[in-house]
C-alpha cells in the first residue's frame, strides 16, 4: 500500500471569523477558491499538478450542488474530479481520510483536500409535503435547529454536553479552569506578531468583497475572540437549568476555509517547502457512542486511528481536538490518564470558533506545526461531530535538519 505524505507547508487557512463578522458575506466556495489560487501561487504549486480533490461542505450554499468539480475548475484545475462529503464536525479529517485513499489505492497521486463552510446566514430550507394538512410543508435553520436538536435522540448538542459533564463529574470550577487553559495556549499562538499562525496563514488577510474586486477590510488574524479571564469565567452562568456548561466553556459558529495538499512521498519532495521534514498519514479511525453522549466520541475514535497506526496512547507526542465543549477535554483527558493542560497547545476550535467543515482540517494542520516545532513527533487529533460520532488521525513528522 502506498504510504501517503504531505509536503511540508502545502497547506493552508484562512481566519476564522466568528458568524455574522468579516467572512459573512462571502459565498464560502468562491471564497475558498480566491484563497486556494493565491495560496498556491504563494508556494509555486501549479493546479494542474492535482489528479484528485475532495471538498469538505456541511452548509449548503448556492449553486454547491456542483461542489467539488466547481472548486477544483475556479482553481483551474478544470481536469479534476472528485466527491463532496459532508460529515458535520467530523468532515475535515473525513475528507483526508477519503483523498488518502484515492492516493494509497493507485487512482491519484497528488490530491487537494479543502474544507469550507459560513455558518453565518445559513440557509432556511422549506420541505414541501403536498399531502400534509393544508400541504403545508416543514422549515429549518439548517444551522440553529440541527445545533438544538438531534431528531433521532430528541436533544441539543449542548445537552450531550452535559451528560457527559455529569458522567465525568466535571463540576463547573474544573472546566473553567481547562478553559482558561485554552486560551493561554491560543495567546502562545499569537506571541511576537502571530508567528505560529504565520506558518500557515497569510497574515494580515485581506478580505474581498463579494465580487472579489477590491478589498473591503484586513484581518490581523482570528476574529471575534472574547478577552476571557478567571473573574469573567466564574460570573457565566450554566446555560440550562441545573447544568455546568456556560456559554464560556463552549465554541461559537464561525466562517472560513482550510486545505491540505496529500501525495506520494516521491512527489511530496517535489512540492514542499522543507524537503528534510518528512509527514506521513498513519491512521484514521471513526467511533459513535450512546445516544446522547457525543463529546465522548472522540475517545473509541482515537482508540481506533491507534490501532490502524500500531501505536498507543504513551506514544503520542502531542494531541489535537476539536472541543465544541471544553467537556470532550476532560473526558478524552480523564479516559487516557492524560494531563489535559498538555492538550491542544496554540489554540482550538473551544477558543478560534467552528465553521463545521474546516474545524478539523485546520486542528490538523496547527498539529503538524506544532510537531515541526518540537523537532518531529507523533501526533493526534480527535473530534466529535453530530450523530455521537468522531473521527480520528495519527500522524507522523520527521525533521531532519
């Protein structure tokens, strides 16, 4: 089988913006596009070298019927084809997985992976049931009302949270503390002038207007990101009645874009930036637990990539997750005997927000960096996503120089 590699620096994100901010009013493909063609340009890749892609979207937009044929053409790669996959939270590491197996299957050698989704006015959708009373038919928010409601459990997302909340015995003090945690790491992130999220953000971004014409305001980075304190933690409230999980101990909807480019080792040092750092994919799982218990779910996920890696836990280097609520920290943390505060160094999607589809994408991405800082290393990421299910990777960094 065909061991699967990422060129070094052959990847990149926008900023998130919280919803309703600077990316609202962009069409989130054609958006993704703009970034995809300067990104490329930046690293000197040319789209024609791309025999594969694969599109990660979990809010419709219009026209996204076409998805991903429609963003490998904008990018002038009008030769590729490839699917669009939508697995809500857990889509950023579905779509590697999928463009992995494109590659290790002999069908491809160099694919594009691309997550992109704006949760901000996301699209009211009208069901028509011509034999219903009157034929009137149902509506959602495809956003607010899937958020507030899993129709096979009958619950929110944040109830879940809370049923793992009270299985862990995570009172409110001990996620206020994880959560202050979070953004100490994200500060890191944002140290002498945002250098880390330089490795793979182009900053300061400019933001085009719906035209892509002229530029309509610049981001220093991430947007939207609350000034958060131990005194401002302990005054939040618990959401529901009874509960521990406030609104500061949870992620908020957001905008934006990742990719990753996958290949062969061969053509990997054809395409990266460093060829003595050498990446490889080594695993993915998926996992679903009981009903009503997602942000447990990265835990039998991550057992899984594990084990199609042939690795444990102790062998893990550093640890990604996506953490809609800062609970899965703690559950995740209390399952492997880990040392939650070692989780997620220079940010997560509890602290830079949750466009869906991108989420994963870029937690793997900050991975990857953060092992490329270490020297090299073992890495993991794990995240839940709608359903009680999550996805997982393992991944590997040899530095050389």
């Amino acid at each position: 089988m065909q061991d699967i590699a990422i060129p070094y620096g052959a990847y990149w994100s926008t900023p998130f913006a919280r919803w309703q901010g600077s990316l609202s009013h962009l069409h989130s493909l054609s958006f993704a596009a703009h970034v995809a063609r300067q990104a490329l340009d930046k690293r000197s890749i040319d789209a024609s070298v791309f025999d594969h892609g694969v599109l990660g979207m979990t809010v419709p937009q219009k026209g996204s019927f076409y998805g991903l044929p429609w963003l490998m053409g904008s990018i002038g790669a009008d030769h590729v084809a490839g699917p669009t996959i939508s697995q809500a939270c857990a889509t950023g590491a579905r779509i590697l997985q999928s463009a992995a197996s494109e590659i290790r299957e002999g069908h491809a050698t160099v694919a594009l992976a691309l997550a992109a989704d704006r949760t901000s006015n996301g699209p009211h959708i009208y069901y028509p049931a011509p034999d219903g009373p009157g034929g009137t038919g149902a509506h959602e928010n495809w956003i607010l009302d899937n958020v507030e409601r899993d129709p096979l459990v009958g619950v929110s997302m944040l109830q879940t949270a809370e049923n793992v909340a009270a299985r862990n015995r995570a009172d409110l003090g001990r996620q206020n503390a994880l959560t202050l945690r979070r953004y100490q790491q994200y500060a890191d992130a944002t140290r002498d002038d945002s250098a880390f999220l330089r490795r793979f953000m182009d900053l300061p971004f400019e933001v085009p207007d719906s035209r892509f014409r002229r530029t309509v305001t610049t981001l220093q980075g991430d947007e939207g990101i609350h000034d958060t304190t131990a005194e401002g933690l302990a005054r939040l409230k618990p959401v529901l009645p009874g509960g521990s999980v406030t609104f500061g101990g949870q992620t908020h909807p957001a905008d934006g874009s990742t990719a990753v480019v996958l290949t062969t080792p061969e053509r990997a040092r054809e395409l990266t930036r460093e060829p003595q750092i050498d990446i490889r994919l080594l695993g993915f799982g998926q996992g679903r637990v009981e009903r009503g218990y997602m942000p447990a779910a990265p835990i039998p996920a991550a057992e899984r990539a594990l084990r199609a890696a042939g690795l444990s836990i102790g062998d893990i280097d550093a640890f990604k997750t996506h953490n809609p609520f800062i609970v899965n920290d703690i559950a995740f943390a209390d399952h492997f005997g880990l040392d939650a505060e070692r989780i997620n160094n220079y940010g997560c999607s509890l602290v830079w927000g949750h466009p869906q589809g991108p989420t994963g994408l870029r937690s793997i991405v900050e991975l990857i960096e953060e092992l490329v800082i270490r020297g090299g290393g073992l890495g993991l990421f794990t995240g839940c996503a709608a359903g009680d299910s999550a996805m997982s990777v393992v991944l590997q960094v040899k530095d050389a120089r």
